[in-house]
C-alpha cells in the first residue's frame, strides 16, 4: 500500500494506492480468500481516515492495465478486457485530459475462434504528472472502471481472465 496526503483547504486529500501484491502478507499464497480478508482488514484501518479527511483509493503502480500510445492513439489492455484510445491525449492545465475510444469485455490478446465480447464506446480521462498518469474509464452504459494509476516505463501486471 502507497500513500501520499495534500492538502484541500481544510480537509486533507489521502491518496492510497492498494492492490494487487499490496492486498497479501509477506509469504501469503495469492488467492481470492486471502485478498478479500486484507480488503478488509484495510478498509478497518482506512474507514477512520475517511471519516475526516478526502480518501481516495486507487490501484497502484499499474497492475490490473497496460498502455501503450503510439502515433496519437494507444492499445489498453486489462486483466479481463481491452480497449483503444482513438485521440491523442493532449493534457491541459494540471495534466488533466480526456479522449475517446473503445472498451471490449473479455481477455485482450488474440481472440479465439467463436469468442464474442461486447465493444462500447469510452471515454478515458485522468491526470498526468511528470512519469505517472492516473486513468479511468467512463463507459457509454454509464459503468465507470478504474481509477488506475501507471508509471511510465513500467511492465504491466495483469492477471489475464480465462
């Protein structure tokens, strides 16, 4: 888990980073069961803080989604879907930006003969600053996914679904 705290007039902005390797205990075998318990087991720990103070939490450091931009428009991949961006990301003032593309349900990657997965409008929008960008995703249906946090230069760690 990651933390890193500014201050929003008087209520202070807490941004928690929590997932992936941050949801097990050293030498703890990665499943399902153990990550729901550590949820938890944060969520008691985080609840008071944001009883007081402006908490955010967020995926860190890039698990769960890939990104690369190229040419003006980038691939996404999740762990159990994929998507493009289909503009540019120009980011304006405090690196905020927002562009269209698509989100498709489903493993990213070639796709087997007889899959069909569902293809949907996207918005995605975020920040960036400096080497990390801070993405999330408005869906056409009004499903919102993320926010995801990545930084530059750093491999993906996706889980794919099966």
């Amino acid at each position: 888990m990651k933390l890193s705290c500014s201050h929003v007039g008087d209520l202070m902005r807490v941004v928690v980073a929590l997932g992936g390797n941050a949801l097990l205990r050293r030498g703890q075998p990665m499943t399902a069961e153990n990550q729901r318990t550590n949820v938890k087991l944060a969520c008691d720990h985080l609840a008071p803080i944001g009883e007081k103070h402006e908490l955010i939490i967020s995926h860190g450091n890039g698990p769960q989604i890939g990104l690369l931009l190229e040419g003006g428009s980038g691939t996404v991949d999740f762990d159990c879907a994929s998507g493009t961006i289909d503009e540019a990301i120009f980011p304006g003032e405090g690196g905020v930006f927002s562009v269209k593309g698509t989100y498709r349900t489903g493993q990213s990657g070639p796709i087997k003969v007889g899959q069909i997965f569902r293809s949907q409008p996207a918005t995605y929008s975020g920040t960036i600053t400096k080497e990390d960008m801070t993405l999330s995703v408005s869906l056409e249906d009004g499903t919102e996914v993320g926010p995801f946090t990545l930084r530059e230069g750093a491999p993906p760690q996706l889980n794919r679904c099966h």
